[in-house]
C-alpha cells in the first residue's frame, strides 16, 4: 500500500512505485474512475486510451480480410493509391 499526501488546490504527488507501476512518465495524464464498490481507481490515461482504440478496432482485420503483412501493404496501397495487389 502507498499513501499520497494532499496539498493545496487538491494536488497529489504520486509515489514513485506506483508511477513505475503505471508505466507514468513526466507530462503523461492520469484518469480517475470510480468503480462499482465506490473505490477511486488511477489509471495511465494513454494505455487506458490505447486499450479502447484496440477494442474498437477488435475484428476489423478479419473484416477486411487482412491476414499478414502483405495484406496490410496491399490495403495501404489502396488507400494511397487506389491500387488493389491482393
């Protein structure tokens, strides 16, 4: 367990563990979510925002029929160019 003491305006300086935990940098953003139980839960905003991009996107490969690498360069080509080499 880590503790935070609160100073003026309500700032908080995380611990160091926790920041390592978190995988926070300087100038990285922080989200707080309060979950079902009422507990406040921290979280690196950019890997929160990395895993719903990826949920999102979850399916669209197959949806595209990507299956390799040759098939991404072939959809990058079609989007630049218009050229279909699949």
């Amino acid at each position: 367990m880590s503790i935070a003491r609160v100073y003026e305006e309500g700032r908080i300086r995380i611990p160091a563990e926790i920041c390592r935990s978190l995988g926070l940098r300087i100038g990285d953003k922080v989200t707080f979510t309060q979950n079902k139980n009422g507990e406040i839960v921290l979280s690196n905003a950019s890997a929160r925002a990395i895993h719903k991009a990826q949920e999102a996107f979850s399916g669209a490969a197959e949806a595209l029929g990507v299956k390799d690498d040759d098939d991404v360069m072939a959809l990058v080509n079609e989007v630049r160019y218009g050229k279909i080499e699949r």
